[in-house]
C-alpha cells in the first residue's frame, strides 16, 4: 500500500477531522520532525513566525501536541490514531445516516412528483406607470432584508428617493446593495453608502438591475425601463438571491473605494483594491523577493523597489502623491493583507514622527526578535515602503522608540505596541 500523500493532502483531510488550516500544517510538520522548536516548525510548516506559537497552544489545549519544557521549549505530536479514531468513528455514523436520509428522502420524491403537477412561476412584466407605485409600496412593507444588485444608472435614481431609504434604514433592515464604478458615480455610492452597505464589483457589463425583497418578492429591470419583471416566487427569489451571493464575493465594501479615493483622488485602474487579485499578486512577488530579503537592510530598497513598481502599474500617478496620501493607501493595503491587518501607520509631519501602531504576541521570545531586527517580523512590504518613500525624500531616521502595554495578565495574551520612529527633515 502507498502510503506517500502530498502535504495539502494531508493537510485537508486533517481539516476535515476538525483541525484548522494552520493547525494541520503544524500537525504534519510535528508529525515529520518529531520533537521540535517553535522557530523549526515554522520553516517546517509554512505557518508564519508569528502564529506559531498561538496554534502549539491551542494544539496543546486539545493534547493533539505535548510541551516538552526545558531551554529552548520544544513540541512533540501525539499519536494520530489515538487523536482521531472517535472522530472518524462518528463521521461513519453520519455518512451511513445521510445515506438512509438521503434514500428515503428519493421515494418520497418520487411518490410526491407522480402525485402532483409542478406549480407556474409567479412572475409577469408590468408597465412603468404600474412598477413606481409597486415598486415604493413592496420596499416600504419590506421587514426582513433588501438585496439589490444595481447598475449605476438604477443606483442614481434611487438616489433621488432618500426619504425612503432613510426609512427603511429607521426599520434596522438587512440592506445590501451591488454595484459597480461608471464614470463619476461614487457620489451616489458614497451618498447611499450613509445608510446602507453598498458593495462595488470590479466589472459587472450589464443594463439589468434587480432587487429581493424578503426572500420572495422582488423586480428585473431594464435600463430605461425597456422592460420590467415582477416577481412574487420563492423559487425566482432563491435563484436570484444565489446569484447575488456569489457576485457579493468578489465585490468589496463602498467604504474603501472612498478611502482610496480620498489617498490617489482617481478611480482609474482601481483594481488593487480587490484583495484576492491584490494579494495573489503581492504574494507572486513576495516569494521571490521578500523571503530572500527578510533578513537584509531595508535601505538596500529591493522589496521597496519591487511594491512601489507594482502600486505604479495600478497606480499611474503614484509618484505624484503627497507622503501623507501614500501612508494613507499603504493602511488601506494593510488592512487587506491577513498577515499585517492590525498594523496602522501615521505620519506626524510637524514633528518629523513617524507611528506605527500593532498587536503582537504577548511571547517574549517573538519581542525580542522584534525588537532585534528593528521591525515587525516576517516584515511588512508596505512598512519598508514608506521608510523608502521617507529616505528618498531626504528624511533621515534618527531613533526608535517603544511603548508597551503592562505585562498582559495571562502570559500568551496580545498586547499592544505603539514603534514610534523619530525622523529629521532634510536641511
């Protein structure tokens, strides 16, 4: 019997046996080293430095891993078929149990579909004189949710009726509204963004809008209003509803398109903002520059040079922008980026100071790493950036400085961090 398996085959069994995805990288890691230092199943792992050491303790909380103290700490795997027998036992239960459901569910089916007719669809195609009455009566009686997908020429007409929305925000509804950049339309995103949440798509090429209302109700509409569907089908609802849920994934909060707006003043080739494509992309050029540079000088300005050349693929007139607005798109970035989201970065330009605010773990080995090197550890792309933005202006980093939260109560709990970094103006 072959018993070789590829890693991310291990590592998707073990999650469907209840691990976590950083939790059955350092499993198999363990599994493969035996005994082992936090620093050695990292590298092992793919885990980052950083998480480590809180997945060995929530590895150790479920006794999956066994601390074995001493200097340096190290960890060991508890024997897999001990960990997991009861678990597997149990998925058979409920694998043989959806398989009976499952069959008897089909003869009542098929008892159900001999006995009656499929019902019609409720749906028909009204006049514009109907839909203005039809339309604001169903919104105004809506007491669950509103999902629209919009197009910007929709959008700008509902725009002209906030009174309505202001009301339906009152009634604390579940409003989602999908839309898509055209033009100069973030005025009316960002007008309606005030009481509801307003999704933007990186592209949506169509003149067709439509909204669900309470899961059943709802309209198909045309730009101009060609034409215009009404529905009153659960079944039209659901099928709708699916597609909406699947073009929400790819769309990002209307609240960052006004912050970046707001940082570079265009939209123009604004897909950095979507974070899937974002970070795909980032982490192309990560892998084979960053993780050769970790250890390296920022000033040698290679990582720098490699994220700035692709904000000036995406960002045309990035060069041009003020410190401030490239601090302010580097928070944006931050944020999208799971490994940095809970780094903030301000610029104090009066008094040449440079803050940089941070959750870390509360383990002393990893401050003091942080502390060595002098910067967040693996370190950020976007924070050697900016340092480079300010060398390259002439600024001329004087000191660090480090404040800490008080010694956190339990010993593994986050602190806070504030690294404030002192810099001289050039002459």
């Amino acid at each position: 019997m072959n018993l070789e398996f590829e890693d991310d085959v291990i590592d998707k069994v073990l999650t469907d046996l209840g691990l976590t995805k950083y939790e059955a990288m350092i499993y198999r890691a363990l599994i493969k080293l035996g005994e082992a230092k936090a620093l050695e199943i990292a590298q092992t792992s793919g885990v980052p430095r950083e998480k480590t050491y809180q997945v060995l303790r929530e590895l150790e909380d479920k006794d999956i891993v066994k601390r074995i103290e001493g200097k340096p700490r190290k960890w060991v795997a508890m024997p897999p078929h001990a960990i997991f027998e009861d678990v597997i036992t149990e998925k058979k239960k409920t694998i043989t149990k959806m398989e009976e459901t499952i069959k008897a569910l089909q003869n009542l089916y098929e008892k159900g579909f001999r006995r009656t007719e499929r019902k019609d669809l409720n749906v028909w195609e009204i006049g514009e004189s109907s839909f203005e009455e039809s339309f604001y009566s169903t919104l105004n009686y809506a007491h669950l949710n509103i999902y629209a997908l919009l197009t910007p020429f929709s959008l700008d007409n509902l725009t002209y009726n906030m009174d309505l929305i202001k009301k339906l925000y009152k009634k604390d509804l579940d409003i989602k509204i999908l839309t898509w950049m055209y033009e100069d339309n973030l005025h009316d995103i960002a007008k309606m963004r005030q009481y509801v949440e307003v999704y933007v798509l990186p592209d949506y090429p169509s003149d067709i809008s439509f909204y669900i209302i309470d899961g059943k109700t709802g309209y198909i509409i045309r730009d101009g209003k060609e034409y215009i569907i009404q529905y009153s089908d659960s079944r039209v609802a659901h099928f709708i509803t699916e597609l909406f849920n699947k073009l929400l994934q790819t769309a990002i909060d209307a609240e960052e398109c006004i912050e970046y707006w707001e940082a570079v003043e265009t939209l123009e080739n604004s897909q950095i903002l979507y974070a899937s494509e974002n970070i795909r992309m980032l982490d192309e050029m990560m892998s084979n520059i960053i993780r050769e540079e970790l250890r390296k000088n920022v000033e040698d300005g290679v990582v720098p040079a490699a994220v700035r050349n692709v904000l000036k693929k995406h960002i045309p007139n990035y060069e041009h922008l003020h410190i401030e607005s490239k601090i302010q798109l580097v928070n944006i970035l931050l944020k999208k980026d799971p490994l940095f989201n809970n780094i903030r970065v301000s610029l104090d330009i009066p008094t040449e100071t440079l803050v940089i605010d941070v959750s870390i773990d509360g383990d002393p080995e990893w401050i003091y790493e942080v502390r060595e090197y002098n910067h967040i550890l693996p370190p950020s792309p976007y924070l050697m950036l900016i340092h480079d933005e300010l060398r390259r202006m002439g600024w001329k980093e004087v000191h660090t400085i480090w404040l800490e939260d008080k010694k956190p109560v339990r010993p593994y709990e986050p602190r806070k961090i504030k690294i404030i970094k002192k810099y001289e103006k050039p002459l």
